[in-house]
C-alpha cells in the first residue's frame, strides 16, 4: 500500500484546487478488498503476457469482416474449408440481432450493409434460405427498403459479384493516381485507411473483373427491385446537398467520360498504383495492416492475372489468415490486430500497480522499443517532408503508418520508468518521439491520429465517402494524448507553443455540456477523460471553468449502480446529450482516471465507481464485457478491445489505492 510512485508527488497544484473537492466518509472502500483486487486482476493480466513480454488481446469488430472473408474466398474460388465455414457460421448466427438483421455493436440497431453481407455469407457457406434465421434476416432487410440501401463499400463488393450493375458504385477512375498534388481530389489527401483501400479497389473498378464464385450463389431475394436497376446512393446524412450535388454531377459526366481516356494513360495509372502498393506491402502484416486495403490487393492481383503463387499476392493472402480468430466452435476475422496499443496501454497499468508489476512493464517496453520508426518516412511526409520518423505504429509492422496516440502512449510510459529508476536507456526514443508528435501537430492547434493537416473536409461529400470516415483530422482525444505526453516531459503553455496552441483547441472544442467527444473511444466519457488527463498535467488549475464543467458532466452522467457507460448512439449527427447505457468496466475506469486527474479522488462519485468495480470483477479476476466500446468510424464501424476491460479496470482501481495512500492528490503523470 505504500508503493508509491514519484509520478503522483511530480506536480504541484494550487491548495485551494485541492480544498475545493468533494469529502465524504470513503470507509466503504475496504482498504484491504481493495488491494485483494488489484492484486487479482494484476495476476490475471500477467496471465496475458506472451513469452517475449509484450500483449496483444483480441481486437473485434462487426460481423462484415468475417463475412468478407467467407465471400473472399469464394469470389477466388478457393478450396472450401467446411471446418472454418461451420466456425464462422456459427459466430455469425449467434451475433445476429434480435431485429433480424446484424448490427454494428452489442445489441445495436439494425444495420443494413452488415446484414446484407452477413446473409450472403451464411447463404455462400450453404445455410438453406428457409431456415428460420435466414427468413427472419431476409425480412428484416427486406422491411428496410431491401438491399438497394447498402453504403457504398457493399456495393462494391456486389458489383464485383455481379449482383448489381457497375452504375449502383461510384466512378472511380484509376487516373487519378496520376493528379498533381494541388488538385482538388489527391490520394494524399484522405486518410491513410482510405487511402490504402482505394488504390487497390480503383484497379478493380478499371478492370470490373467478376467474382469467380463456383456455387453461383447470389441474393437477388434481398431486393425489392432489380438489383441491375439499382443505380447510385442518395447523398449521406453527413453531407452538404450543394457540394454532394457538385460532385454527383462530376460523377455523371466522369461515367461518359471514362472510357475515352487512352488506353496508355489508364495503364501508366494502374503502374503507378501498383507502385504505390508494392512499395507498401509490409510482407504478411499487409498494406495499411488492416484487412480491407489486403483483400482488395488479393483481388486486384486476381485480377490482373496473377495466380496464387503469385509472391505479393500469396504473403498478402496468408496475411488475411493471420487475423482469424479460432476457437473450438467459433471464429471470426479481426480487422486488423493491436500489440503496440495493447502493450503500451497494459504497462501503464502496470506501472501504476507497481511493485513487481514494474519489472513486467519494463519488459514490454524493451520488447516496444525496437519498433520504433526511426528510418522510413511514411506517407506522412508528404505534407510534412522536414520532420524526422520517430513514432510508433498500432500493429506489429506498418512502418509507413505510425500511430500519433501510440507514440504518445508508448513515450509516456518509457518516461514513468525513466523516473522511478533514473535508467536513460529510454532518452534517445523518448526524444525522437517527441519530435516526431511535434512536427505533425496540425494548422489548428490539434493532432490526428496518423497525418498533419488532413483538413480538406469537402472530400468527405464526394459519393464515395457515404461513410463520412474519408479523412483523418485532428481530433480532441489524439490532441490531448499529446499534451499529456508533453506535460509529462516537463512542458506548459507557458514554455511551449505546441502546447498553448493544443490546450487552446481543446478549450475551443469542449462542448457547452462540459464533455469533449471521442474519437476513438465510445464515446464523450472516453474524450472527456483523455482531456482531464491532459489538462492536468499541462498544469491548468483545477478550479478553471473548462474542468469544472468537465468534472460536472461525468459526475451527472453517472448510472445508478455507480459504473459509467455511453453507447455508439452517441455519434447520431443530431446528438442533443447524454443518452442512458449499461455501465461498463473500461468506461467506468476511465471515467474515474478523469475525475481522479481533476483532483476528485474524494468525491463520492469515484467512491461508487470503485466499488462498482470491484463488485463486477469475476472470479477470474477480470471483468467481463460483451459491449463495445471503441470506435473504427463513427456511425459505421466500431471495435471490441478485449483488453479495455483487463487493463483499464485495473489501472483505475490501483491509480485510486496509490492517491488515498498518500498525503498528494495529484495525479503527476500524463495518463
């Protein structure tokens, strides 16, 4: 109990902040059922750690991504394998939703493209369409509008299946890998997931080859019309009717256009995106890492006639096997997969929990700090051509597309053992990532998670991007991530004009309830915590309206069991405020990290919070979580850490062990 790290005692705040918080009789929280729970959930974690002392817990997503890669291998007409297929139909069938259809997150709404996708899987696999799910599934499409309200990526991926016609996706001509970078439309003005995904998928839509698939399955039964008929998608919620209309039309006239362009020029076009992705390969781990922009290379090969032999396309394929997940029943196909993050995250944990647990993060950094980037300059430099590499990416490799939250995560955590041991074996990654966060600190004040200045907004209304996930820009979560990494390194407002210029965007950028939203995490819970942790250590005072109004907000979003939780609905465009969710374990510990950054470590609120931790931990030591509660894209992707709900917990409840242990209650570290 009296492993105290010199992180809390590092930073000192006004007495008056401190006299200002919330007292109440904390008996409640047994000192020794604490411990007994830290000390459960810390064996438990432990439990996690892979021989060369780093984590990677699995990362899950919808069912569209198994059900791509059922429909992949059979638009390749590869060999069936019935054990996988059984595996997978039987993940699919049990995450069906009681709607019919399949949705985006535990228990969520009806979501039609994952449906649509889900039911051609399960009927390729062979699951007879009059079997009761598959009817019910068919009905609650068809209820819908049918199969013709699918976004854009599934309409693709039908036009390659010949399901609906060529006219039903947008024009994406491969010429535009030959723009210069001033025009309107340049590949390096999307965000590195688009970005990868496109280039692949242009080739494919300059050559429209045909999905093999030997069972000749199709859905035409999911239509409530042609499907031949279908043509484009209305214009998106998110998008502004005149600029979508703008390029609706540029659509129409590129449709005319497009198959006049030379034959010389669409092949200098499919050289240079061949280039592009040769040299972005990345071996087994993939282009991007992440399993669309892959299996658009696997097809685009097909497509130009490489077989399966073919190098590039064979190590990308076995790539795609890398993610599966397989149990004795199930399996499923992870969007891609997050070592760095999971590491980074699970020795902060450690780190607070201290003791022996130090010396296990300390291992995990020694296995995190090879992989720094210090050598490849990434498609970041493009805007950003004069600042060195320096960070670290989310997946195993993916040199090209460092992680800005990562670095920060991984940096602070190297310089929490810097402290407590005085080792400088950490200075010279510690300095270059640092730099590297520093030089791509965008226009705004802000930080995105993996480029600089990715602010061209009106790409987001081109048809393509009916998701409204086609750029990368800065955003409140990334940018407090980094001034917390800078605070921690010794950095104000007052000696450093990255930092003024973020805590000033963050400033801007709260909303009038008192939260900050979410990028990356579900959702304003998860903003508001990283902003708290950063304000802190940037040493604004706690008495600043921008905290108190912070403070005010997550203490009224409270549940009544005294957990915290927010659900996906919180990216709705027309969001009014906190709506009611099911407490979780991760959003509840990061609700008590940002009222206990803020100084509330008495408050009766953290007291709750607590014990609703420790009376939802499992015997195992651990907490279950089915819901999820990380964020792809807004409104259209979201992500199931199952580490959020093994580490997050246990960093809470040790972080509130360490400040009740101690005169201080000051949280001196970044996170």
């Amino acid at each position: 109990m009296k492993r105290i790290s010199s992180d809390m005692l590092s930073r000192d705040h006004s007495v008056a902040a401190v006299d200002r918080v919330a007292t109440v009789d904390t008996a409640s929280v047994d000192p020794v059922a604490l411990q007994n729970s830290i000390s459960k959930a810390t064996e438990a974690l432990l439990g996690y750690r892979q021989a060369d002392g780093h984590w990677v817990f699995e990362l899950e997503a919808d069912s569209t991504i198994p059900a791509e890669y059922i429909l992949l291998r059979h638009y390749l007409a590869e060999p069936v394998d019935s054990a996988l297929e059984a595996k997978i139909g039987n993940y699919l069938r049990r995450v069906q939703g009681a709607h019919g259809g399949w949705p985006l997150v535990h228990d969520g709404p009806f979501d039609m493209s994952a449906s649509v996708k889900s039911y051609f899987a399960l009927k390729m696999i062979g699951d007879s369409v009059d079997a009761p799910h598959m009817v019910r599934a068919r009905e609650a499409i068809r209820s819908r509008g049918g199969a013709a309200g699918s976004n854009v990526f599934t309409r693709f991926l039908l036009a390659l299946y010949g399901v609906v016609s060529w006219r039903a996706t947008p024009v994406l001509p491969i010429e535009i890998m030959l723009l210069p970078m001033w025009s309107p439309f340049h590949i390096n003005k999307i965000s590195y997931w688009a970005r990868t995904t496109m280039v692949p998928l242009m080739v494919l839509a300059a050559l429209k080859p045909r999905a093999k698939n030997p069972k000749g399955v199709g859905i035409d039964e999911l239509f409530l019309e042609d499907p031949k008929s279908v043509r484009m998608a209305p214009k998106a919620p998110h998008q502004s009717a005149s600029w979508f209309y703008l390029f609706r039309s540029l659509d129409a006239v590129l449709r005319v256009i497009e198959p006049m362009f030379p034959k010389s020029l669409r092949q200098r076009a499919i050289d240079a995106a061949l280039a592009f992705t040769e040299e972005r390969l990345n071996g087994e781990d993939g282009m991007g890492a992440i399993y669309p922009p892959m299996a658009n290379i696997v097809m685009m090969y097909d497509a130009l006639g490489k077989d399966e032999s073919y190098p590039p396309r064979a190590t990308t394929r076995r790539g795609l096997d890398k993610l599966l997940v397989i149990r004795e029943q199930e399996a499923y196909c992870q969007p891609c997969v997050s070592p760095v993050w999971d590491t980074a995250l699970t020795c902060h944990a450690l780190e607070e929990v201290g003791g022996d647990s130090f010396a296990r993060a300390k291992e995990g950094l020694d296995w995190l700090k090879p992989r720094q980037v210090l050598e490849l300059k990434g498609d970041w430099a493009v805007k950003a051509p004069n600042v060195r590499p320096g960070g670290w990416a989310f997946q195993y490799n993916n040199d090209h597309y460092p992680d800005l939250d990562d670095t920060a995560v991984v940096v602070m955590a190297m310089d929490r053992v810097r402290r407590q041991t005085g080792t400088g074996e950490y200075d010279a990654a510690i300095a270059r990532g640092r730099e590297w966060i520093e030089g791509l600190q965008s226009r705004d004040g802000g930080w995105a998670a993996f480029d600089v200045n990715n602010l061209e907004y009106y790409l987001n209304n081109i048809p393509f991007s009916d998701h409204g996930a086609l750029l990368d820009p800065p955003t409140e979560d990334v940018t407090a991530r980094c001034i917390s990494m800078l605070g921690q390194l010794g950095e104000t407002a007052a000696t450093s004009k990255a930092m003024a210029d973020g805590v000033a965007y963050l400033r801007r950028t709260q909303l009038a309830e008192g939260s900050w939203y979410g990028r990356w995490g579900l959702n304003y819970i998860y903003g508001t915590w990283s902003v708290l942790s950063a304000l802190n250590v940037a040493g604004i005072d706690r008495n600043d309206p921008m905290i108190r109004k912070a403070v005010d907000w997550l203490v009224s979003v409270q549940n009544q069991d005294g957990g915290w939780g927010e659900d996906a609905v919180s990216y709705r465009l027309d969001y009014k405020g906190y709506e009611v969710a099911p407490s979780t374990s991760s959003q509840t510990a990061w609700a008590l990290l940002g009222l206990m950054a803020a100084g509330e470590v008495e408050h009766p609120a953290v007291v709750r919070g607590v014990e609703y931790l420790k009376a939802t931990q499992s015997e195992k030591g651990l907490w279950d979580e089915q819901r999820y509660t990380a964020t792809g894209f807004p409104r259209v992707f979201y992500l199931r850490y199952h580490g959020y709900s093994k580490f997050f917990p246990l960093w809470a409840l040790a972080r509130y062990r360490n400040l009740r242990s101690t005169n201080s209650r000051v949280v001196g570290v970044g996170m």
